[in-house]
C-alpha cells in the first residue's frame, strides 16, 4: 500500500531554514507528483507547492515562492520540501501528500504523510 | 480569506443527512476545473472522501457523494454517523492562482 513516511518535528529559530523530508513506499515515485500542504494552529489547509517525481518540475504558492524549493531524490524515492527565513507565522503542521492529475485538470492528493510539526520560536 | 468558499460549521443528528457547500468563481469550480473534498478526523492528515466532483475512492461508504454545478459544488452525507465528525475541505485549481486552492473548512458536529 502506498505510503508516506515524513521527518520528525523541528524547532527552528525565526530567519533559520527546516528541510522537511518525506520517503514514500509502495508504487512507482516517477510516476506520480508530490505535493506539500501545510496547516497553521487551529487553521485550515495552505498549499504549498507540487513537485514532480519524474522530472523534478516544481510548482511554487505564489506566497512563499522564493522562500520554498522543493526537491527529489528518486534514488530513495524521497521528496523534500525546505523553506527559509522562517518566521512565526510558518508555525504549522507540514503534509505531504501523492498528487494525481484530476480528470478535469489540477491535481487531487490521494495518499498523505502523517505531517511534521515545525515550530517557530525565538 | 479562501480562494473557495465555505461555511465554518454545520451540524445535524444521526441518521440525517448535511450539504456541505463549496462556492468558487470563474477562475476555479467555473472553469471547468473539479472539485475535491478531504474528511479530516481530529489529529490526523486529511484523507481524500471525494475526487473528480463525484468519484468516491475505494472504501469511502456510499453515504458520502459530491456534486458541482457552475461555480458551487457540494458534499452530501446521508445517514450521518458520529464518526463523520469531522472537518471537511473542498479543493480544486485556480488559474488565476496559478495552483491548488483549499476552502477554508466546514466543521461538522454530530449532535
């Protein structure tokens, strides 16, 4: 069965960077994308971005693009997700989750990791 | 403030049945675009209910169905449980955005 198995929580200090990892078992990592969502305390769901697991292409939230890369490594059929200058507000739970392309075009997220908590405190 | 729009709670009794609604714009749910929906139970990652506007994965019960029309979509639950209470989300892509777009959640209370 398909799975994603993210990293542990972090705790980082505000301007620093997390890298937040997610290994993924049981079907083909090329062939299919990643995508990352993140939930604040007590919020909804953001999403972050979308990488592909073939290719590498990436996709970025226009509000954390240039703060955000998303990379693979298909040798262990891991993605990452890194995000820098942080800052209180990116406090949250971090999801990553196997995106398939939706008939109607746009992606639908049918497997998820089990999230990583990144807090933010001075 | 969500690219899709949803009401914050919703409630009924066992047994009756909720819509939950999604509403969109031209840009997203009116662009042809589909809708998805996610059931997330307290303390755990989402987990897909519905994709495509209607397709329910494999293992969703059949209480769960899903509509779009136009710019709104909707969630229906028949023959509510105590194990639906949960959070619902509704997802799609916006052009405009340029990516995927979350509504901002509808609580559903079990009474």
């Amino acid at each position: 069965q398909v799975q994603l198995a993210q990293s542990g929580a972090e705790v980082k200090k505000p301007g620093a960077s997390v890298k937040v990892s997610c290994k993924a078992s049981g079907y083909t990592f090329t062939s299919y994308g990643i995508t990352w969502v993140r939930q604040a305390p007590g919020q909804g769901l953001e999403w972050m971005g979308w990488i592909s697991g073939y290719n590498g292409d990436t996709d970025y939230a226009q509000k954390i693009q240039g703060r955000v890369t998303m990379t693979t490594d298909t040798s262990t059929s891991t993605a990452y997700m890194e995000l820098r200058s942080l800052r209180s507000d990116d406090t949250a739970v971090y999801y990553c989750a196997r995106a398939l392309v939706a008939a109607g075009n746009g992606f639908y997220f049918d497997s998820w990791g089990q999230g990583t908590l990144v807090t933010v405190s001075s | 403030q969500s690219v899709l729009t949803q009401a914050p709670s919703v409630s009924g009794a066992p047994g009756q049945r909720v819509t939950i609604t999604c509403t969109g714009s031209s840009s997203n749910l009116g662009d042809n675009y589909d809708v998805h929906w996610y059931q997330q139970l307290p303390g755990t990652a989402p987990k897909v209910l519905i994709y495509g506007n209607n397709n329910r994965p494999s293992g969703v019960p059949d209480r769960f169905s899903g509509s779009k029309s136009g710019t709104s979509a909707s969630l229906v639950i028949t023959g509510l449980q105590a194990e639906d209470e949960a959070v619902y989300y509704c997802q799609s892509y916006d052009f405009n955005v340029r990516g995927s777009v979350f509504g901002g959640g509808t609580k559903l209370t079990v009474l």
